[in-house]
C-alpha cells in the first residue's frame, strides 16, 4: 500500500485496535469486539477492492514477446475516409524471429514489401519497440514508434513525414465497405 496507508495503521488502526481490546476486557462486554471486528474485516474489504482495482486499471507492462503478430491501422481513433484509406494500404506483421515486414498494399493484395529487424530496449518498466529497416524504407517506418499502453492492450503510432501520426492496433486485415 502507499505511505498514506501506512500513516493510517501505524497512527490510527493500531491504537484504536488496542483501546478497544482494552475496553472489551476492561468492561466485559462484546459490542467493543464486535466494533473491532467489523473495523478490520472494513480494512481488509478496503485492501482487497485496491488490489482487484489496482489489477484491473493498471497499464500492461510489455515485454518484447507481446510485440509479435499482425498490426492494421486503428480506424477508431479518426474514422473516415482518411482512416480507411490508410486502413486499405498500409499494414505491418512483426515476426517472432524478430523480423519485421511492413506492406503497401491495395486491400488484400500486397504491392510492397519493407523488411527489417526489431529490438525492444529494457531500460524501461515496460519494454520500448526499436524498428531497424532496411534501406531504403518507407516514409512510415523513418522513426521508432511511440507505444501507448492501456489495462489490456496497446497500439503503436507511427510519425509520418507525409501523414502524420498513424495509429496502428494488432488485429488481422478483414475487408471493409468504403
């Protein structure tokens, strides 16, 4: 728990604890025991809903294995033309040979392919994503991506000298309806 918690014990739970165990022996009577029980199963209760929170909410911490597998653009985060545009050509898969293949396509059919290799660098809690590219390479694939993390998942955003930021998610290419 945090320092606040801490405080709390140390400062508060402890003493109210023994001045009602003292109490409770002092008068004889069970409504001080009661009083303490229901304190600490409140603590306790209070701990155990933290933690499940806490497990829920907290971001992924990502390791070099979760990087592997196909990325498509993320249509959600700018739906429209543009998105589906982009959608349609560019998708990328990151093998666990730790090479990567970023295609130019036209829907389903692949008119190009960029090969190149991927490290992660430690340095972090969570590890970040290296892009080494063969020369030369795409206007995409011109910088390392910025990954942003969420409780459950996370997605890539590539710069691009010509479209700006691209938002890539894992997931397989499926046809969409223009």
């Amino acid at each position: 728990m945090g320092f606040g918690f801490n405080l709390f014990f140390v400062f508060i739970l402890v003493p109210v604890t023994v001045i009602l165990i003292v109490i409770s022996l002092v008068t004889g009577k069970k409504t001080y025991g009661k009083w303490l029980g229901y304190t600490w199963l409140g603590v306790v209760g209070l701990v155990v809903l933290s933690l499940v929170i806490h497990a829920l909410t907290d971001k992924k911490d990502l390791k070099k294995d979760d990087y592997y597998g196909s990325y498509i653009i993320n249509r959600e985060y700018f739906p429209g033309k543009q998105s589906n545009w982009q959608y349609n050509h560019f998708r990328f898969e990151i093998r666990e040979n730790d090479s990567i293949f970023f295609y130019v396509t036209n829907k389903d059919k692949v008119l190009k392919t960029y090969r190149g290799s991927i490290t992660t660098t430690p340095a972090y809690i969570s590890e970040r994503l290296i892009v080494n590219m063969e020369q030369p390479t795409h206007h995409v694939l011109t910088s390392n991506p910025t990954t942003y993390r969420g409780a459950w998942s996370f997605y890539l955003v590539f710069n691009s000298p010509k479209y700006n930021n691209m938002y890539f998610k894992k997931g397989k290419w499926k046809p969409i309806k223009d």
